[in-house]
C-alpha cells in the first residue's frame, strides 16, 4: 500500500463502523482495514497506559460513586477490559486473579463487578481474552497456508516449535533445510505476521526478530498478510503479503474474513 492512502485510511479509522465504509471506498479487503485499526488503538493504548494509571485512584472512586465501567472507559477513552482490570486492582485483587477471573467471570463475588466486567469484556474488539485467542486464531492461520506451500512443494524443514524443543533460542516460524530461490533471493527462514506492515510494527521486529534472523540463518522472507507499506525498509531479507500464496485462495479469503469483531 502506497503511504499516503495508508495514512488517509489510518487518520480516518476510529471504530469498526470506519472498516466496512472504508473498504468500499478504497477497495481493501475488511481484514486488511480491520488489521489497521486493531495496530492504531493498540498503540495509542500504549501512549494513554502511564497517563490513565496515574489517576487510578481517581478513577477508583468514580466507579465507587456509581460510575460504570464502560462508562469510565469511554470518559477516558481506555479500553473496557483494561478499565476493568484497573477497578480490580483497586479492590485489592492480583494480576493472576484478575487474568484467571476474566476467563471464569461467574466467579466474581461481587454481583455489581460481575456484571460490569461481563460488558467490559463482550465490548471489547481489541484486549479481551476472547480477542487475544482471536488474534492468536489468525496467527496460527497464516502459518498453515506457509507449512501447505512447503508440504505441496515437498521442502524440508523446521517449525519454530520444533527448534525451541531442542532447546534452541529465538528463531523463525519455519527454517528451511535447503535455502530456496524467489526474486533473486535465496530464503532460508520464513516469519509469518499476521499484521499490516506499518512503520511501528515493521521497525519492533525488524530488531527484535528479523536482523537476527538474517545473522543467524542468512536470507529469509517476511509475511505481512494483510499488507505492508511499498517503502518498508528490509535489509537481508524480503518481504511478502496474501498474494504470493494466491493459489490458496479459500483459505486466504478465510484469513481475511476472520475479523476480530462480533
């Protein structure tokens, strides 16, 4: 995606109701927009996280004096689910319990909590736990479509899994026995996002994965499956989107119309 239609998307993408006008009006796929939307509220939560929890306590006693949860995390613009887990801490619970009572909400004593975490968290798109395992669902599609092309191509190699079980350090989803040819480039690894590549996001794993990658096991190649700015840099490696696997087109089109919205 060329920069300034990616930032004329990004600049006008506030909630899910964006992601459908949006795709119509610029012709990408809901799950690309959808992508795009989940990474900006993710890092504009990162930025709001020190400044929200610096009035905690006030916020603490709003909820006290009536207010609701979904009523502070929309006076604040936080996410329900991390409103939540800021009432909670308030009443004394641990990051384990609260983590643990977000997956057994019945458990809740308090019938007022009980019911406010349970809108909290059927509200939330973006850091509920059902959210988390929906993000976690597409990540784990992508990497099938990458380990169907190497079976249908009858390669060798390595899962990530199976290197961590010899207790090896960090390492791609898939190292290559035999390195392989694709636009001049001999790959030797291949990482699957199941992200758009923006700028913070292709910067993070650039350091943290990718360079390493490159030192560690020579050239690889990137998949963003739901897109990439044209000018990412990428320095050893190359970078590839949906369209290099297009002859899996059903489950491609299942990636993509796995929104994590309900």
């Amino acid at each position: 995606m060329d920069r300034q239609t990616y930032q004329k998307i990004y600049s006008s993408l506030h909630d899910f109701k964006d992601v459908f006008r949006l795709s119509d009006e610029y012709s990408e796929p809901l799950g690309t927009l959808a992508t795009i939307l989940n990474q900006k509220i993710v890092k504009m939560t990162r930025f709001k996280y020190r400044r929200i929890y610096s009035r905690e306590q006030e916020l603490f006693l709003k909820w006290k004096q009536g207010r609701s949860i979904l009523d502070l995390a929309e006076y604040t613009g936080f996410p329900p689910t991390l409103m939540a887990s800021l009432v909670m801490k308030n009443c004394e619970l641990s990051r384990k319990n609260i983590n643990w009572l977000f997956k057994n909400i019945d458990s809740i004593e308090s019938r007022r909590l009980r019911k406010e975490v349970k809108k909290a968290l059927e509200a939330d798109h973006f850091f509920s736990p059902h959210a988390h395992e929906m993000q976690c669902k597409k990540g784990q599609m992508g990497e099938s479509i990458i380990q169907k092309w190497l079976d249908d191509r009858e390669m060798s190699y390595c899962t990530e899994e199976e290197i961590r079980a010899q207790g090896d350090g960090k390492t791609p989803d898939f190292v290559l026995e035999k390195p392989i040819s694709i636009d001049e480039f001999k790959v030797s690894w291949i990482e699957s996002k199941a992200l758009f590549g923006d700028d913070f996001e292709h910067e993070h794993y650039m350091k943290k994965q990718f360079s390493e990658y490159v030192d560690l096991f020579g050239e690889g190649m990137v998949i963003y499956w739901y897109g990439y700015l044209d000018d990412l840099p990428a320095n050893g490696y190359m970078v590839k989107n949906h369209s290099f696997f297009n002859e899996y087109k059903q489950e491609i089109d299942e990636l993509f119309n796995y929104l994590v919205y309900w």
